[in-house]
C-alpha cells in the first residue's frame, strides 16, 4: 500500500486500478478485469435493490445509508444475472453496487455514468456510505458504494453485474491548464471537423481551462427525441444492436432544420452531436462540462467521461427546464477538459493499451445507445 500513498499527481491507469485491487485498497465479488478500463473502472451492479419513496441525500457518517432505508424503503427485491428485472419509469431505487473501498489518504475519485446510461435517460447518482456528497468517494475503511436510479423516459431493465456507473481515481487536482493544453494543442490536434480536418489552434476558444465544443445542426440527423412511454421496456443488459429492430418505440430522429436552428421542447429528452471531433491523447483523459448555466438554464450531461485515447463527436444528453429554448448550428454547448494521467495505459504485458469501445469512432451526428446501433463507421484514429 506504501507506493499508493506516495505517487505524484494524476489518474490512475488501467494497470495502476489492477493494482489498488491486488493490493485490498478496492474490492469486488465479480472479476476486476472485464470492468477495468483504460482510465476508469466500470462499477457492476450487486444483487440488492431497494424500491424508495423518494431520494436522499448522502451523510457523513457509517450507517447513513442503512437508515436511510430503513426510513424510505417500500419494496425490496434481489437482481439475478440471467433473468432482468424491471426498474419502472419515474421511480427511484437504491442498489448495493458491487464494489468495496479502503482508500489511503490522498487518493479521492468521481463517479459518473457510463454513456449507455446517459443516452437511456436514467438519472443516476452514486452514495458512498459515510460521504456526504454524491458521486464522490474518498479516503477511509471500508466504504460501501450503492447507486440511486431513476428511469426518466422509459420502463428500464437490469441485471447483476451490468455496470452503470463508472470510477476514476486520482491523486490530487490535476487539470491540465489552458497554458499546458494550448501547447499539447500545437502537438497535435485535440480537436478536428466533421471531414476530419484539424480545427486550427488559432480558431479554437478556451473556457473554464478547457476546449469549447459547439453543437452540430448540420449533420442528416442532428438529433434524437425520446418518446416518453411507460408500456415498452429497455434492456440495458441487451448486447450491442440486439435492439436495432425496437428504436422507433424509444427514440424519433430530427432531420436537419432548414434555418440551422432548433427549438427545444421544455422537459423533453434530446441526444445532440458536437460538431468537432475530440481527440484524448494517452497520457490525458477528459471530462465534458456544462457550458454555462447563463447562456441556457437547464442544459445537464449524465455522462460525459472519455478514457484515453478516445476519438469521436461527442454525443450529449440534453434536457431544458422551464421554457423551450433555440440553439444554432455551432453554438457553444459544453466544454471538454483535460486531467493528466499517472502513467499511459497499459495492459499486463506492459503494451499500450487504449480506449477501443462502443464509441470509439462513432459517426457524425447523435448516436444512440449501442444497443440499437447496428454498424459504426470507421472515421480513423490519431493514435
């Protein structure tokens, strides 16, 4: 445990996750392995699941959760890995998930959810058992994890050990700069177009310590509307594409608008595309932000982590409050920031080892979640 406490700023890689697992400091009744990824651990589900009356919010002391559900609980039931169960539409549960922490001190992560998730319009917010806030985990003996879900748009089915959630562990507050990034920008390209051309540095704007993104309303497709339908059921645990033939009953494409403008509907579930492509080189990862609370109330990413070397548009998941909105083709919409990793990735052989998922070069445009996606197109690499 004594190289953990001593390591110098930065996320820790595939291999460095491996490691705090050999080492006690994470612990699973599942295989690590499958769920280990180039910058972040997917989090699979455990077997109980607790039905509440109404969310809550996490404290401070061992137990919390425990009375929490004590006080809140109106069912309970147990997940198996075969046969999925059903998490209905507008309700909220709690499930243990399948991972144990005694982290050393200095060694904190954020929890967000996996792509699949956001883009399946389930809300969901990791408890840690003695921390206060929501999907953080920090030093201290045995930490017991669950994850709050709650179906937005559609009835969702689950299963044990399918991952929702996903952990990054790192050392200290380790953004890369604006200074740093522009000179990892005149390296190599971040960011590129749809054509993938490199955007130049000269045109590119840097907010909050990041890179600006802008949406795409010129693509076939610029977005996806989801269909609010308490009588169909998504099976989250469903491989990639065995739902292709159903995505007519959860998601309505919008084809590009004449004026290069959209109005977004008030508490209506979008999936948007980025216009530029983003690069995350090996020794970085990236976290996609919300751009500006001011520029359009109600604008939310569920997901938004990308291990290194990912390369794509990105796809956002969108939701505005209290009044439509119009957005224009290129208009900014979230900023990419980048944090530095501990080491490169790498696999037990010592080989790099980077992100190749279902999203890796995914197409222009919004994607779906993969289990309706057949085919992604091949757009190259920068690696």
């Amino acid at each position: 445990m004594g190289e953990y406490a001593t390591q110098k700023y930065g996320v820790l890689p595939r291999q460095r996750i491996l490691k705090a697992f050999n080492a006690g400091l994470l612990t699973s009744d599942s295989d690590p392995k499958p769920y280990i990824q180039p910058s972040s651990l997917d989090i699979p589900l455990g077997e109980r699941v607790i039905r509440l009356r109404a969310a809550f919010l996490p404290e401070d002391h061992i137990g919390s959760v425990e009375e929490n559900i004590k006080e809140l609980s109106r069912e309970e039931f147990y997940l198996g890995t075969l046969k999925p169960k059903t998490l209905d539409r507008g309700q909220t549960y709690l499930i243990e998930l399948d991972i144990g922490a005694d982290l050393p001190d200095g060694l904190i992560g954020p929890f967000n959810p996996k792509s699949t998730t956001g883009r399946a319009d389930c809300l969901t917010r990791v408890i840690v058992d003695g921390v206060r806030n929501y999907d953080t985990i920090t030093p201290g003996a045995k930490r017991k994890c669950w994850v709050e879900i709650t179906p937005l748009s559609w009835n969702v089915q689950v299963t044990k050990g399918l991952a929702l959630n996903q952990l990054r562990l790192h050392y200290g507050e380790n953004p890369v700069d604006e200074l740093a990034l522009k000179m990892e920008y005149m390296k190599r390209p971040l960011l590129l177009d749809p054509e993938n051309r490199p955007i130049e540095l000269k045109t590119t704007r840097f907010k909050k310590g990041g890179l600006e993104l802008t949406v795409d309303l010129e693509a076939d497709i610029v977005g996806y509307r989801a269909k609010i339908n308490s009588s169909v059921e998504f099976d989250l645990s469903a491989g990639k594409g065995e739902l292709a033939e159903e995505k007519a009953k959860f998601f309505e494409p919008i084809e590009r608008p004449r004026n290069g403008k959209l109005i977004l509907e008030k508490d209506v579930f979008y999936l948007l595309g980025t216009y530029e492509k983003a690069f995350i080189p090996e020794d970085l990862c990236g976290t996609l932000m919300a751009y500006d609370v001011t520029s359009a109330e109600g604008r939310a990413h569920y997901a938004g982590f990308f291990d290194s070397g990912f390369f794509a548009c990105a796809t956002l998941e969108m939701r505005i409050r209290d009044a439509p909105f119009t957005i224009k083709h290129r208009q900014p919409i979230c900023v990419l920031q980048y944090d530095h990793m501990l080491e490169v990735p790498c696999d037990e052989k010592g080989e790099r080892a980077l992100y190749a998922g279902n999203y890796q070069g995914q197409p222009r445009g919004p994607n779906l979640p993969k289990q309706f996606v057949v085919k992604t197109e091949e757009t190259g690499s920068l690696r």
